[in-house]
C-alpha cells in the first residue's frame, strides 16, 4: 500500500486523539527505524521510553516466541512460572516487597492510588481520604490518574474528577507542607517529572517529603513509569536518589514493547492495604507479558544497560550542554542519564519536523521542550550523530 494511502485509511478509521506526525515505520533494528519506502530514522524516542533494549533483540524476541507456543493467558486466578518469575525478579530490582502486574502506567497509578486509600482506611477504620500531588505531574488518562495530573488542559473537559486531590509545587517542601492535611494519606510524584518538561527533583526536596511522610504516616508514592527501568543509571530512580518509597509505579520500559505495567509496595504497606477481593485485572500480568518482563531483566544484567546508560548518559549531558552553550535558542538542558529535556525559546514542532526529514526521532514534553528518552542500549557514537542532526535542524 502506499504511504498516503495507509495514512489516509488509518485517518478515516482510528479516532482522532493523535495528531500523528507523517511517517509509516515498517521495522526496526538497534537503534534505527525504518518506514515503509525503506529510509532510516535514528531513535532518540523509543517509542515514548519504552524500546530499552532497541529493535530487534533476537534474544528477546526469541523468548517471546516460545512463550507464545506455550501459553498467553491463564488469568489470575492460576500461578505460571513466568509470572512467578518476573515477580521475584521486579521485586529483587525495585527493593519493594510486593507487586501487582498491570496493563498500563495508568493502571499501575489506579492501584496506588487504591492501594494507598486502603491502607488508610485499614488503619483508621474510616474512609474519606486525601492524596497530595505535584503541579505540572502526568499520571495518566484515566479518571483516578487524571485526578492526580497537575496539567488543566488534560483535565478540564472531564471535571469533576476524583475529589480529595490537592496539588503542591514540585521541589517546594513549604507548599507540599501546606497542602497536607489530617486526612492526607499519600503524595504522589515522579522523582523525574516526564510529561510535564524532564524536572529532576532536587534531592533535598525528596528528602524532606520523605521525612514529613515518616512524621505523619502518609505514604510516599513514586511514579516512576517514565524514569524507572534504568533511564538514570539506576534500575529505580529512587536508588539513584537514596530516598525509598513506600509504592512505586513503573511501566514503559518495563515490557520493553509488550503492554505491561506494575505497583509494588513494602511489605508494611501490604499488611494493611489491598487484599483479596480489593483488585484484579483479567489480562493483567499474564504469562506473555511477564515472559517479557522476566527476559527484560536477564538482559538489563547480560547487557550491562545501567553501565551503559551511566557511559552514554554522561556523554550525552556533556554533549547536549555543549548545544546548549552554542544556540541561543535553546534556554537549558535538564534531565539526567538517558533522560534528558532541552528546552527552546520557541515551540520545538518544526525541529522535529526537520529532524525527521533529516532521519532522526525525537518527541517533545511540553510545547518548548524537546525530550530524549532513546534505548538503553544507545552509544556515544549515536549521541553524536544525534546532535550532528539536531544541530542542523537547528540552523
Ligand atoms: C506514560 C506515563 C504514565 C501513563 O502510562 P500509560 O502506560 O500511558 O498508561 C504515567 N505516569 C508517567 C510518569 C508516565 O510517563
């Protein structure tokens, strides 16, 4: 089919919620994608920070393939090995005690947030209960997830929303201070905000939520569904920071492709929060997904990812510094490891757009920001061809 004919058809049929940039990807292989007239794009996207491992990992793939011969679906109601598997092995990565296999970030949010709202009211015997969330955060789309997004252009059409959300300013411990109330059970936030322009909290600020939440008994939720599975150098954002919370939410690159998402919790959370009857999911979870899940694991180790998101990363911070020394259009550079933001004086659509002529994908976060969240896998030779490309965009 040729390409205009595939948009057009994919136009006419799909519901209007993308305005999608004009390319039709066919395959891919490492770190470059290929649309169907065969010309190749280098991937500083990752299909929104999810491909960690790049294109066509035959070790992955392979793993995929024989769970697909064996088994795809029991439902939870029944134990397989690979979702044993994959949970012994995210439970040992995430220093959490307990997790629950979603199909979504968003969905791993609707369980924290229940998760949290349950330990309350296990505690207190009573419901009624408050979340505390930061201004400029993405949690999701859905309801309960969009309640706690700090962004009113994705929440206004669909109010009212979950009540009991208060929203704090992100790195201002006075204002989450003041947001908190006797009926607070938990603050949410990502330890490196996405969506809302890569915002790295500062240590210190995660630091003193941490210590309000001890003071208090509120739960300390991290959403790490962007920033976790490795993007800082550390498997978890919260080992790079040293500030450890109670739930932790994590998702794209969890899967690396397949749709999986996850909330896990301490073992002092657990005893008081969800218990059967609480939750569930029909697909959540499932043999498929957790085989994936399990080989993403083996792999981070075998291919020593976190060595080389710590190398590559570096030298991306050193280049992506040095670009922003040299362009008056760009303000700053924010971010950390393999996740990182440039933000311009100006919308960022038409350097995207020249990037992709030139055979280079980036996304933005925020109208002025341009976001590199690449695989994993990513070396300092495709940082240079990166900036090489930007850098001509640019002009
Ligand atoms: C992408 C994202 C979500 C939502 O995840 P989905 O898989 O799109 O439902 C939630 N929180 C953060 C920080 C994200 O980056």
């Amino acid at each position: 089919m040729e390409k205009n004919d595939v948009i057009g058809c994919a136009e006419q049929a799909l519901l209007h919620t993308y305005n999608r940039y004009p390319i039709v990807l066919d395959h891919g292989e490492g770190m470059y994608l290929y649309d169907t007239d065969g010309k190749k794009y280098l991937d500083f996207a990752a299909g929104i920070a999810v491909c960690a491992l790049g294109y066509g990992n035959e070790a992955y793939g392979n793993a995929l393939k024989d769970q697909i011969d064996k088994l795809l679906h029991v439902s939870n109601y029944y134990y397989t090995e690979p979702v044993m598997e994959a949970g012994v092995k995210f439970v040992k990565a995430s220093g959490m005690d307990r997790v629950f296999f979603t199909n979504s970030g968003t969905e791993a949010i609707e369980g924290a947030l229940k998760a949290a709202k349950k330990y309350a009211y296990t505690r207190d015997g009573q419901a009624g209960f408050e979340i505390v969330a930061m201004e400029h955060s993405f949690h999701g789309r859905s309801v309960g997830a969009l309640s706690v997004t700090g962004n009113a252009h994705y929440r206004e059409p669909f109010l009212p929303l979950m009540d009991g959300v208060r929203f704090a300013r992100f790195n201002d411990i006075e204002s989450v201070k003041e947001q908190v109330t006797a009926k607070t059970c938990a603050i949410i936030l990502e330890p490196v905000q996405g969506e809302g322009g890569i915002y790295p909290a500062d240590p210190m600020f995660l630091q003193q939520v941490r210590a309000l939440c001890d003071e208090k008994d509120i739960l300390l939720i991290f959403d790490e569904i962007q920033c976790g599975m490795g993007r800082t150098g550390k498997m978890f954002a919260w080992q790079y920071y040293g500030v450890k919370p109670d739930i932790l939410t994590t998702a794209k690159a969890l899967g690396c492709g397949v749709p999986v998402g996850a909330f896990a919790m301490t073992e002092r959370v657990a005893e008081k929060s969800l218990s059967p009857g609480d939750h569930g999911t029909t697909y959540g979870g499932n043999p498929f997904v957790c085989a994936a899940v399990s080989k993403v694991f083996d792999l981070f180790a075998s291919m020593k990812i976190l060595e080389n998101v710590e190398k590559t990363g570096a030298y991306l911070t050193k280049v992506l510094d040095r670009l922003a020394a040299e362009n008056d259009c760009i303000k700053e550079r924010r971010g950390m490891g393999l996740m990182q933001g440039l933000e311009f004086d100006r919308p960022v659509g038409q350097i995207i757009a020249r990037c992709q002529e030139k055979g280079m994908l980036l996304i933005n976060a925020g109208s002025n920001i341009l976001r590199m969240v690449p695989p994993l896998i990513a070396a300092p030779e495709d940082v240079d061809r990166m900036a090489q490309i930007l850098q001509e965009a640019i002009r």
